[in-house]
C-alpha cells in the first residue's frame, strides 16, 4: 500500500493524496479509537458476582492493561506477514532484494532494547487505566492531549529542541485547555442511579484522582519519548509492527510477572489486595456481556495498533492531526448517545461541567492548531513556521502535535506493509543534530 506512494522531498515531508485506500484506513482508524476508549470505560461500568457472591462492580485495572497489551501481541503476526510477503516478492525483484539486503538486521540485542520503552509505558497505561475508572471516557481523552505540553517541555530543555514563542503560545492554551477540563468534573451535579440500579454514567467517587492519575500518566508517556529519543533513536532501527508487537509481548510479560503478583498481595480494596485475580476470572466467567466487551477491546486494540502504522505512512500529515483531534469529539458524541440509547446506564449525560468541558474543548483545539501552525497568532511575526523551519531541518510536517505525541521510534522506521519500496513517516526529521546515544545494556561509562 504504501508503495503506491512514494514520499516527496526529504524525509517523507511532502503532503500524499488522500486516496480511496488512505480514506478507509482513516475511517477506520477513527472508528477503532473511538471504539478502543468507549469499550474500556464501559468495561468498568459492567457488574458481575464477584467471589462474595454478590453483583460487584468490575474494575481490574491490571486486567484491562494486560488485555491492551496482549491486543498489541498480535501485531507481530503482521510483521511476520509482511516480512514473508516481501521475501517473496524479492525473488523476482533485485532491486527489492539489494534493498532488503542492505537493511539492518533483527538481532537480539534489538529485540532486548525494545523491552525497555514498554517499562515506560506500562506504567503510564496502568496510572490512565486507573485514571479512567473515576472520570468519564471524554474528559479522559481530553486530559491524554495534555500530554503535548510535558513533551514540548522535553523536547526544549531534555533534547535540546528550542520551541518558538508561538509554540510556546500553543502550550500555554493546551495547559490552560487541561485545567478547565479537569475542573469540569467539579461542577458536575452528582448522577442519578440509572434504572435498574446499573452503574453511573461516570464514576464521581474520585474524580480528582481519575484526574491525577491520568496526567501522571502522560506524564509518564513524555518520559518515553524523550528516553526513545535520546537513548535508542539512532540505535534501534526496526519496522514498526515489529516495535508494535514487542512492546505488546514485553508489556504482557511484565504484567503478568511482575504486575499482577505485586497486585496480588498489595493491599487494597479488591478483597483485601489491590487486585483479585480469581475474582477477575470470576466475575468473567459468570458475565457474559463482560466476556464479550473484553474480546471486542482487545481486537479494537489490535485493529487500532495495525492502523495506526498505516495511518502513520498512508496519510498526509493534516489528516493524521484531523484524526488524532477529532477523536475526543467523536468518543464525546458517541457516549452522550449511549446515555441517552442505555438509560443513563452507560455513557455521559450532559450536565452543569459540561459546558466548561466543551470551552476547554476548543481551547485545546485551538492551542493545537496554533502550536502546530495551521493557524497564526495575531501578534506573531509574519511567516513565522513552526516545525516546518529550518530549526528543524525544514522536514518535519507543518501539523507537528500528533509527531509529538508519537514514539520516535515509530515516526522515524520505514515500511512497506504488502512489500515493495520501503516509505517513510511524515514525521521523520530530517538534518536533526545527532543526539548523544549510550547502550542501555551496558554499565554506564563505557
């Protein structure tokens, strides 16, 4: 597919055709964001008999985190795939075999490496998967974009990336943005129990710490991105699928190891400890409709993880931010219908902090699209460019904050999904000064 389309200018910086291809995988990108986000709130909203033999309320936490990354496994089946399919192409093609030839390999060290960054992100999916469990789906989404301005924070005082004053423009409305929509939840009257006694809309026991916990969570996803950066950027060189699907096996390897016996005796308010594994596996067992949300996220995740690197290589630039800001509108839109189509049992109403969150809704999109530079300050210096300068060696997309949100390693592989030439990100930077690289696997100093 994405040979179809070969890059213009350095890097893949040119703008491609949004074809008939590239339109489907943006649908259905959009579709299985949303749908990602939607399922895993309504996941916490589900009661089930627990080990008590009472209705209990399902919150694994932990569950749900090794659910999305054991969704992400399966992306190592794509890469070998398309592996396959290129060697195979390559039979009848010198050209393709010079340039599979001339890649780098595979080796284990590589493999080890990308076990790292998935530490990282471990620990930002647990602290958000909790996070989500005290706040509705929308607010959560919105506070996640907050995580541009721990980024731009990085990039200008960890990676030596200076921001210009309209970026730092476009950081201040995103924080300003992230504080009106975490004040929202404040002025929401609390909700009344649904019919049937079914789980409310949102959870109002703590929405300050669904609040807390979500930004330390991205918070925790900045600190990913500077370490891929700096650290392995130069180092790692692997296809995106196979970043992907290593990252699901090292996070569900950790989970189940690590996570889940710490959960497992940590005190806390699932019978006694943090999380209850065979009161999970109970309460699976005896729901049905449990059963059915937790495959249908997990294929979500796998759906959205194999169109996110086509997304990535396939659209222009513009439509990936359009994709990337659209989605908090549209999970919004759908949980005020399910509200509405379950009888407050799932989904959000619309209540008194709502109209708070829809003005920091368009606070952020506005602070977006002035970081970005789709649209200009009225003080800023005519032809003013943002990431599009020379400052970023002129071939980084004019549409930067979905890059900055991105994995470097990710933004900056190459792929040939159905084989045939290779293609690169829109968000590769091109004449970027080399950062210092140090081997993660050695002892420091040498």
């Amino acid at each position: 597919l994405v040979g179809n389309h070969e890059p213009e200018g350095p890097m893949g910086a040119g703008e491609k055709p949004c074809t008939g291809q590239a339109s489907a995988v943006f649908v259905i990108g959009l579709v299985a964001g949303t749908g990602c986000v939607i399922f895993s709130k309504t996941l916490f909203e589900l009661k089930s008999e627990g080990l008590n033999g009472e209705l209990l309320p399902f919150k694994p936490q932990v569950f749900q985190s090794w659910l999305m990354f054991f969704g992400m496994l399966f992306a190592l089946p794509m890469y070998l795939g398309t592996e396959w399919l290129r060697a195979r192409k390559a039979r009848h093609d010198p050209a393709l075999k010079a340039a599979m030839d001339a890649e780098p390999p595979v080796t284990v060290k590589t493999l080890l490496m990308l076990g790292l960054p998935a530490v990282f992100d471990l620990l930002s999916v647990l602290l958000m998967v909790a996070g989500l469990m005290h706040i509705s789906a929308s607010i959560w989404m919105l506070l996640r974009g907050g995580g541009i301005v721990f980024v731009a924070l990085m990039k200008q005082f960890a990676l030596g990336d200076r921001l210009t004053p309209a970026m730092w423009w476009g950081v201040g409305f995103i924080a300003l943005a992230v504080t009106m929509v975490g004040f929202s939840p404040m002025l929401a009257e609390a909700p009344a129990p649904s019919k049937g006694d079914a789980a409310p809309a949102a959870d109002s026991s703590g929405p300050l710490a669904g609040i807390a916990l979500t930004i330390a969570g991205t918070f925790c996803q900045s600190l990913q991105y500077v370490y891929e950066e700096k650290v392995m950027a130069g180092d790692v060189q692997a296809p995106p699928w196979l970043l992907i699907g290593m990252e699901g096996f090292f996070g569900t390897l950790l989970c189940t190891l690590v996570v889940y016996p710490i959960a497992q005796i940590a005190p806390g308010p699932d019978h006694g400890v943090v999380e209850s594994l065979p009161n999970t596996l109970l309460q699976i067992e005896h729901s049905q409709a449990i059963q059915q949300m937790a495959l249908g996220f997990c294929v979500l995740v796998f759906i959205l993880n194999s169109f996110s690197v086509l997304v990535t290589f396939m659209l222009s630039s513009v439509w990936h931010a359009i994709l990337d800001n659209f989605r908090p509108i549209t999970i919004w839109m759908c949980n005020l219908y399910i509200f509405h189509a379950t009888d407050g049992a799932h989904g959000e109403s619309w209540n008194s902090g709502s109209y708070l969150q829809l003005l920091g809704l368009g606070v952020m999109l506005y602070g977006t699209a002035v970081y970005n530079g789709s649209v200009k300050l009225p003080w800023s210096p005519d032809g003013e460019n943002l990431l599009g300068s020379e400052l970023f060696g002129g071939a980084a997309s004019r549409m930067a904050s979905p890059a900055l949100a991105r994995s470097p390693l990710l933004t900056g592989a190459r792929l040939s999904p159905l084989g045939g030439a290779m293609a690169t990100s829109p968000y590769a930077q091109a004449g970027r000064p080399a950062l210092p690289l140090a081997d993660p696997l050695l002892p420091a100093g040498r």
